[in-house]
C-alpha cells in the first residue's frame, strides 16, 4: 500500500514538475512570436508606411508646383489673349480708318473734278489724288496778273472754288506750292525782282496762301507756302499729264488717308 502511494506521489510530482516547466516556458514563447510578428509584419509595414508618406508628401509638393505652374501659364495665356484682341482691334480700327479715308478721298476727287470740270477739260487745271493727298494744279496764267506775283481776280475765284470743296471734306491741311521754269522762260520784269527760280516760286506760293486765306476765309493755321523752284512734287502723282513750266501746286492733306490711291 505504501508503494501504490509512493507511486502516485512521484507521478504527481512529476506532472507537477512538467507543469511548472510549460509555465515557465510561456513567456518565452510568447517572446519569440512578438519578435517573429515584430519581425514578419510591423518592421516591414512600418517601413511601407514611412515610404506611403514620403511619396504623398512628393505628391502634393509635385501638385503644388503643378499648380504654381498652371496658374502661370494661365496668366500668360489671358495676357496672350489680351494682346491678340489689341492687335485685332487696332487692325479693325486701322481698316475703318482706312476705308473712311478711301471714301473721303474719292469725294474729295469727285468734288474738284466737277467743280473743276470747265478747267480740267481746258487743260488750265490738273487734278490727282496720291499718298493720302489730293493735288490741284493750276498754270500761273490762270492764277497771277501778267508779270506779277499778285493773284488776279479770275485767280481767286478759281483758288476758292477749290477751298470750297475742300472745306466740304473737314478742316484738311492745305499746302501751296509754287513751281517756276527755268529762267530762260521768265518775264524779265520777274527775274529784275526775283533773281532765281527759289526767289520767284516761295513769293508766288506765299501770295496764294494769302488770297486764300483773305479771299477764300481758309483760316491761316491750315495754310503753308513753299516754292519748289523748278522742282516737280505733283509730277509722279499726275503721271502723263501734261504740265505747264509755271504753275501753282494745291495740295490738300487727308489724315489717315489711304496710300497710293489714283
């Protein structure tokens, strides 16, 4: 009975024993998973996370520049298309002026050619229309008293039929000319009191101007005289006609007129 004792005793202690053994082994099992877990999944995650940051943080500093960027070029942009509308406008304005300025040359050149038409058909007038200007040319026959500079009665009427048109086209610059030939073809009594063809031509040009202004009421700020000598600045835009040695060059300046209408 003593040995069955013994017996149970020892197994007792000996299941005892190995309880206390699995106890104290618990923790380092449970050790070694943290570590494994630790090891296998939160380093890597972890790492994963801190990289998922990273990249969100390039991102949105990318997206910003993107968006500095963008805005830029969208300012850019509008005022690109600022400046386009500016030129088309301008272009717009510019060929409105031009077309204005076509239409009140044409009803300049209409106006004299019929306030003119007895003259132009005589041969005693010449009339043109160039480079924004429309041009009257008159002989010194038709415009001065013989052997003198002053303008004669028929002169001036005829010199204010041509500032009544003009007036009827707005207040246009006018700019009288005078051309002398060559001194073999002026009247002595000319060259005794203007020894060269610059001296006869500048007091003929300035006599005009005054008829014009006394005569005619073209106000004097609209008027300039000039004497051309023997020089011949309505001669391109008259082409082939005909032109006399002496005479007067009436030109009427059209603001934003258009060029190289004949």
């Amino acid at each position: 009975m003593s040995t069955a004792n013994e017996a149970v005793a020892a197994s007792n202690s000996a299941g005892s024993s190995g309880f206390r053994r699995w106890i104290r082994l618990v923790p380092a099992l449970l050790l070694v998973a943290s570590a494994t877990f630790v090891a296998a999944y939160y380093v890597p995650l972890r790492r994963a996370h801190v990289l998922l940051l990273e990249e969100q943080r390039k991102s949105s500093e990318k997206g910003k520049d993107l968006e500095q960027t963008l805005s830029q070029v969208r300012g850019e942009l509008q005022a690109k298309t600022a400046q386009v509308e500016k030129v088309e406008a301008e272009r717009q304005q510019t060929e409105a002026a031009k077309k204005s300025g076509l239409e009140r040359v044409e009803q300049l050149k209409t106006e004299l050619a019929a306030k003119l038409d007895k003259q132009i058909k005589k041969g005693v007038a010449a009339l043109a229309v160039a480079d924004g200007q429309a041009f009257v040319v008159l002989p010194e026959t038709a415009v001065f008293l013989p052997y003198k500079v002053d303008v004669s009665p028929q002169g001036r009427a005829l010199l204010c039929q041509v500032a009544s048109t003009v007036a009827a086209v707005g207040p246009a610059p006018i700019r009288v000319g005078a051309v002398s030939g060559p001194p073999d073809l002026v009247a002595p009594v000319l060259q005794r009191d203007y020894p060269t063809p610059w001296a006869l031509s500048a007091a003929r040009a300035a006599s005009v101007a005054q008829a014009l202004q006394e005569a005619c009421a073209v106000p004097g700020a609209r008027l300039s005289a000039v004497g051309h000598a023997e020089h011949d600045p309505a001669g391109a835009a008259l082409g082939e006609t005909k032109l006399p040695a002496e005479r007067v060059e009436i030109s009427i300046a059209l603001p934003d007129g258009p060029r190289d209408v004949k």
